[in-house]
C-alpha cells in the first residue's frame, strides 16, 4: 500500500470535514425550515423548493470555504509520500 504525503492527507482530511459539515448544516437547517413551511400550509410548492435550493447554495459554499481553506493549509506540506523524496530515490 502506498502511503499517501502529507499534503494529500491534509487535503482528504479537510474534504471529508467539509463534506461532513456542509451536510449536517443542511439537514439542521432544511429539517427546520422546511418542515415548518410545509406544516403551516401557507407556502407554495415552489416555494418550499426554492427555500430548499437556497439552503443547498448556502451549504455548497460552507463546502468550498473549507475546502478551500485545507488547500491553502495543503500547501505548507510536501506532496511526495514519506520515504519517496528525490534523496531517496535510485539512480
């Protein structure tokens, strides 16, 4: 198995945290506001998707500022696996 850099792990890391955060923020924020519109019976169909598409914009753009943020983090680390460097290579 080949290790991976730690770049790459890194970048992994905060692509799974982004992931994870952006779809928890959806469905606490879509669970609530949703379930409340359509309970009420005063919103239109189109109007509760609507409010879902938002929801989801806003979570896409959690999404790309963390991710984001760990490709910035990303780029502090080397991107070649431990042990692999041109040092260690053979000639």
């Amino acid at each position: 198995m080949n290790p991976l850099s730690p770049a790459r792990r890194v970048r992994r890391t905060f692509m799974r945290l982004a992931q994870s955060v952006s779809i928890i923020a959806f469905l606490v924020m879509a669970g609530d506001i949703l379930f409340w519109q359509w309970i009420a019976g005063h919103a239109t169909a189109s109007f509760i998707f609507g409010t879902a598409c938002l929801i989801a914009a806003a979570c896409t753009v959690l999404f790309a500022i963390i991710a984001g943020i760990g490709l910035v983090a990303s780029s502090a680390f080397r991107d070649e696996p431990p042990g692999m460097g041109p040092e260690h290579r053979e000639r």
